[in-house]
C-alpha cells in the first residue's frame, strides 16, 4: 500500500464525476482511500465559477493546509477549476501545496470508486460548454465542448447497472449539445435510447443542464414516452426581459422562452421543470426585475434556483456598466426566493392525497427520507416517509402524500 488518500470534493456533480475518476486511478495504483482525518493526503477538487465557490475552494485549502502543518497531512493536491482559472496566482498563495493540478480529462474509468449512495451515479457525457454568456467563465475555464463517445457511455451504463444502480443522472455542461464535435450533430435521443436498450435495472434516467434552444421535439417525445427517463426538465433560462437575455448573449428571447415553456406543458404534460435564474445583472432595472417576478409567477415552475450575479473577470459582463450592489442583489435573490417557497407551497398542496413514486435515500430515527422522479439529488425536495416495514436504500416504493410544506412532502408507505 502506497499511503492513505482523502478529499474533499466541492461544487457541481461534474466535478464529483472528476474527483471519482482521480480516487479509481488512485485506488488502482495502490492508494487506500480513506476519510481525511485518518489520510496522510489530503485532495481538494476545487470550483472557480462564482465568488462564493471561490471563497469556498480557498477555505478548503486552508484547512488543509493546517492539517498539514499539525502533521496530520503529510502532502496536500489541489485540483480542478480554481487551478486552471489562477495556477500562478494560487502556487505564489500556497507554497505548501505538494501538487497542482488543472482540469481533468474527460474519460471513462471502469472500476469507478464511487462518492455517492450506491442507489445513484452521475453520468458525464461531455465536458465544456457550447455557448458564450457573457456572465459566465465555464468556456475559458474547461476548454472546447468535448465529447465521449456513445459506445464507451453506454458500456459505463451498463456497468452500474450491474452494480445496481437504481437512478442515473446524465450530466454535462450543457447535454443538450452532446455529440456535435464526435458525430456532427446532436445526438442526445440516440444516446439515450442506446442506454435504454443495453440497461434493465436502472429504474430512473434523468438529464441534468439541457441548453433551452437546443431542446427539440424529439427529446420531449422521448421524455414522454420512455417510462424509465424522469418527467424532469432541467432548463436554465437566467432572465426574460429581451434586452436582458440579449446583454447576456443567451440566444433566447422572451417569446421564444413562452413558447417553449408552452411546448414542454403540452408534449409532457405531467413533467417538472426546473429552471434557474440570475438576479442583479448589469443594469437590470427595478421594471426588469419585475418583470421577471410576474413571469415567475404566471410560469410556476415546479422547481427554480437563483443566483446572484456574479461579476467574474474574463467574463464579456465584468465590463458592462450599471453594476448592482450588493445589497440591491441580496433584495432581488431574497424577493425572488420568497416568491417560489409560495409558488412551490402551493404546488406541494396539490399533491395531498396522491399516490406517488419515492426512491429511498437515507434512513434517520424519524424514519425515511427519499424523493419522486420531480427531485434530483442534493438541489431539490426531499420526501419524509412513514413505513411500518423495514425499508432499504434504493428502493422505490408507492407513498400516500399525507402532508405538504413549501418544498418537501410528507407520507406514508404503502403496503
């Protein structure tokens, strides 16, 4: 055994996947993975994104650092986004770091050591990203789009499927792009269906980040008509005002957003959406926040994220005049937060009474928690459920929805 190894893994789902694929090749070399206070390595995959995630990344090594210092750590690897967005910056920082390293190669490893419940895994069929939003600095970060190919996808999917896997999360920057730099087009649907074809215990496929103008036709019939993909619609849209989506170069306008909200209600009708939005961008004005909170209202998404903008350098945004305070963006995010705890409040109610689907997450003394094909891992609702029968993780059982609160559920088991 060449030493202990521990880490801490931050940000998106994306880099879970990245920090897996490093502990299975550390794994295979001889490493023993361990928790960080028993390893005498300790990793941080880290995320560069947003200020937040920054200060968040900083703080990780920091800690490490004074393990180190203690001599509960013997070296120190730091990894990921915030490495490649300032490596020089952050080496001059840290001298005690043993090791950096930027991005991480798009790959498959077979043996995966995996960092989630055994019931669910990520999926990450392409890395990089399409478009050029002017707040956002994933392109300059991860590189050209990139994608894995359909057959080594496919033989991942199998794989946890006979390691009994119960609910895959495909992911990537953007998914909805998947397959245009290996095959010349888009070729999500193919995907899925290839996957679909060669799994059989994966019970809940479920696309995360779909691009809104690449949506089509094609992947909603899919969605519908393929019991095992989750009635989830993963969209971030950020804004609806046109001059808005326009300074953000997100290539939507507002007509072209209602008329695709209209067209996901009517092709799948019983599906969740999911969208983000970002609040206090460059000269947004009183009247354009408004006008985002009565389209929030009118839409009534089943679940919605928001963000504070953010202002990165690199990013085209950085340079745009009328930058927000602070405290004007923290009134947006909480006004617009407080808007969809009641939207979603009132979504929940409808559920009191129903029958619904619920994978079993985790076990606690007051009993199960879980989620509906609605909830993905970690971001949105959960599920507390009441059984008289003992109950294992992974399982996908029938609940009666006996109560309601702004985001979770409540129910009972049914034999």
């Amino acid at each position: 055994m060449k030493g202990s190894v521990g880490i801490l893994s931050l940000g998106c789902p994306r880099n879970l996947v990245d920090s897996e694929n490093l502990l299975s090749r550390l794994n295979l070399k001889g490493y023993k993975i361990v928790d960080m206070e028993k390893a005498e390595i300790g990793i941080v995959n880290t995320c560069a994104f947003i200020k937040d995630a920054k200060v968040e990344s900083i703080d990780a090594i920091l800690d490490l650092s004074e393990l180190k210092k203690s001599g509960s750590l013997k070296k120190i690897i730091v990894c990921g986004c915030l490495v490649q967005r300032y490596k020089d910056e952050i080496i001059k920082e840290f001298p005690e770091v043993d090791v950096f390293i930027g991005r991480m190669p798009l790959g498959q490893n077979k043996d995966r050591y995996s960092l989630t419940p055994r019931h669910y895994a990520y999926l990450k069929i392409c890395e990089g990203c399409l478009n050029k939003c002017s707040f956002c600095v994933i392109p300059r970060i991860k590189g050209r789009f990139t994608s894995r190919s359909i057959e080594s996808l496919v033989s991942e999917a199998a794989d946890l499927d006979k390691k009994g896997v119960k609910e895959l999360n495909i992911i990537g920057q953007d998914i909805s792009g998947y397959g245009i730099d290996l095959y010349g087009k888009h070729v999500l649907p193919k995907l899925l269906k290839e996957i679909l074809t060669k799994t059989h215990r994966i019970d809940w496929i479920r696309l995360l980040y779909l691009y809104p103008s690449r949506l089509t036709d094609e992947l909603l019939r899919l969605v519908r008509d393929q019991e095992r993909i989750c009635k989830y619609i993963d969209l971030p849209l950020q804004h609806i005002n046109d001059r808005i989506l326009r300074l953000m170069n997100r290539g939507m306008t507002k007509k072209g957003i209602l008329e695709l909200i209209e067209k996901i209600r009517k092709l799948v009708p019983e599906a969740a959406i999911r969208t983000s939005f970002i609040v206090g961008f460059p000269s947004e004005s009183e009247e354009e926040f408004r006008e985002l909170m009565d389209f929030v209202e009118e839409a009534e998404f089943e679940r919605l994220g928001a963000f504070i903008y953010s202002r990165e350098e690199g990013s085209p945004a950085y340079g745009y005049h009328g930058q927000k305070t602070e405290t004007v963006k923290k009134e947006r995010f909480n006004a617009l937060m407080m808007k969809q705890q009641e939207i979603s409040g009132k979504i929940n109610s409808r559920l009191l009474g129903k029958e619904m689907d619920v994978i079993i997450d985790e076990k606690d003394k007051q009993g199960y928690s879980g989620r509906t094909q609605f909830d993905a891992p970690e971001v949105d609702g959960m599920v507390y459920v009441h059984s008289g029968t003992k109950l294992e993780q992974g399982d996908i059982i029938k609940v009666r929805i006996t109560d309601t609160l702004e985001y979770d559920l409540v129910g009972e088991a049914i034999k």
